[in-house]
C-alpha cells in the first residue's frame, strides 16, 4: 500500500520569511496530493491540493509542487505570518478510488 | 458548509470498558472514515466505509469495529479499551467521486 514520508517534523522560520514542507510518496499510482492544516485544538482544514495532471498550483501566498518522477511534492509557503503557525499534513490516495494516506506532519512555527 | 459532528468531544474511560464514538455527517456524503491522531505518528486510518452497511479495515484496525447502518452515521466502537487507546479520534466524510475529505473536531478519549 501507498506509505507517505514527511520532512521536516518541525520547522522555524521568522515572519516574512518562506517555509518549504517535502513529501514523498510510494505507490505510482497516486494521483491526488492534498495539504491539511491543523491549528492547535481544532479539525485539519485542507488548503491547497494538487493531481498529478499538474506541477504546481498557487493560492495567494502558498503553492504545492509536484514531481511525478520522483513521486515527491511541496508545500512552499511564502511571507509566512504568525497565523501561519500549526501542523501541516500531505497526503496521497488515487483519486476516487482508495483513501487518503498521511505523513507524520510538521510543526510549522513562525516566529514574530 | 460540511458539517461533520462527533457527539463526544472529550471522554474519560476505564479499562476494558466498551467505548461507542459517535459520528454524522449532513452532506448526503458517501464515504466516511475514522483516523487516530498521535503526536509524532500523523493521522492513520482505521476503518473507511463506502456505503452503509460497508466497511473497510484501514491500517490499524486492531482492536476497533465499526457501524454503519444510516448513510449520515458511521460509529467506533472499542470493544474493550486499553490505555493503549488513548488517542485523539477524528472522523472524516467525502463524496463519492470525491477526493476532499472534510474532519470532524476530534474526540478525545483518556482510557484509564
């Protein structure tokens, strides 16, 4: 089955710096790479999801890089914020077709 | 908006007690799935039920059933829990076709 490796586990940056988050993923077959966000004490929300027809997507400050080849993707955030600050999670499945499998996730601290 | 509700938000257990959590989605949603969070571990999948009265195992099923007799209700069951169990319980809908999987806000359960 599909195993989903996260890096780094937890990240520092200052304010108005950019934090990159790297997944890597097994299975070829994936075609559907989202990205949750948890902030302390509530649900993960997703934010930003890319498939495998694409090599990036952007939504305003962030985007999500993917490499097919090398069955890895990103999250890049850019001009982090303190509101930034929280666990972020990647995940793959194929799309439709079997559920989503999550890294670890990263602690995301922006520093004010 | 989706609306996933877990009745039970934080519950106190005893060893070896049957544990019932409760989730329903109002979005007519298909699939439903039951994730356990652990720091350091990310959300892994449990049970994953496409249809009522279907189930699926995930990746750590041992020790957990499932029921899914209503579309919109999909329930944990731990048949007799152990402190091993203490882990925050989060239940997820998606539309059939649907990749998005949309949480609920978690129910934490202490087993002592």
């Amino acid at each position: 089955g599909e195993n989903v490796e996260q890096h780094p586990s937890t990240l520092s940056v200052q304010e108005g710096d950019s934090a990159v988050i790297k997944c890597t993923y097994s299975d070829s077959a994936s075609n559907y790479f989202p990205w949750y966000k948890q902030e302390l004490g509530k649900r993960p929300q997703l934010i930003i999801d890319i498939r495998s027809n694409v090599g990036e997507k952007k939504d305003q400050r962030i985007a999500v890089t993917l490499n097919k080849t090398a069955k890895h993707f990103s999250l890049h955030i850019t001009e982090t914020q303190p509101e930034d600050s929280a666990v972020y999670f990647c995940a793959a499945s194929i799309a439709g077709n079997t559920p989503l499998v999550f890294g670890k996730g990263t602690r995301l601290s922006v520093i004010a | 908006d989706v609306k996933v509700t877990q009745s039970s938000r934080y519950l106190v257990k005893r060893t070896g007690e049957k544990v019932f959590l409760e989730c329903v989605q109002d979005m007519d949603h298909e699939n439903m799935f039951w994730y356990r969070q652990d720091p350091g571990l990310g959300l892994r999948l449990i049970y994953f039920s496409y249809d009522v009265k279907m189930k699926e195992k995930g990746d750590i099923p041992e020790g957990y059933s499932v029921s899914r007799e209503k579309k919109e209700r999909f329930s944990l069951i731990l048949e007799s829990a152990s402190t091993n169990q203490t882990s925050m319980y989060l239940c997820a809908s998606s539309e059939a076709s649907g990749n998005t999987i949309y949480f609920g806000e978690g129910s934490w359960l202490t087993v002592v």
